[in-house]
C-alpha cells in the first residue's frame, strides 16, 4: 500500500492543500519551522488510524478558521486498485 495523493481541505494550518502525485519512490518533506511538517505527518496518521482525539472540543488539528475539519487521501494497494479514505470531524 502507498499513497498517492494527499489532500487538506481543512486540517490545522493546511487550508485546501492538495499534494503532487506520489509515486513509489522516496518523499522527503523540508520546509522552515512552523511551516506544517508535523501537522502533514499527522494528517497522514489521520487518515491511517482516525481522529485522536475523537472529539471536535479537544482535537488540536481543528482548521484555525473555525471550519469542518476534512482530509483525503487516495491510496494504492497491493493489487493496483485505488481506495480513497476521507475523515471528516
């Protein structure tokens, strides 16, 4: 399984963020301090595992803007097929 796009309609400071398609090899991620790395590496576990907290009061990923928090990714499995997982809070 690997991702092959990542999307941020709202989550934290990702406001309509869309990733370039994600091919197989190697992503590497830089960028300055406070610039989103960890919210995109949470994002990622987002959509892996689901909201943690579950709870829209205590989540600290709640878009700045006081919108619906939404993420999407598209992922490929092992047999090529693609699967879109989108969590919504």
């Amino acid at each position: 399984m690997r991702f092959h796009s990542i999307k941020a309609q709202a989550f934290g400071c990702l406001d309509d963020w869309e990733s370039p398609p994600l091919g197989k090899e190697l992503v590497l991620v830089c960028g300055r301090n406070e610039s989103g790395k960890s919210t995109l590496f949470d994002l990622i576990a987002t959509l892996l595992y689901g909201w943690s907290p579950a709870s829209r009061d205590s989540n600290p990923y709640i878009p700045w803007d006081g919108m619906e928090a939404v993420c999407e990714g598209e992922l490929v499995l092992g047999d090529d097929k693609n699967v879109v997982v989108q969590r919504r809070l």
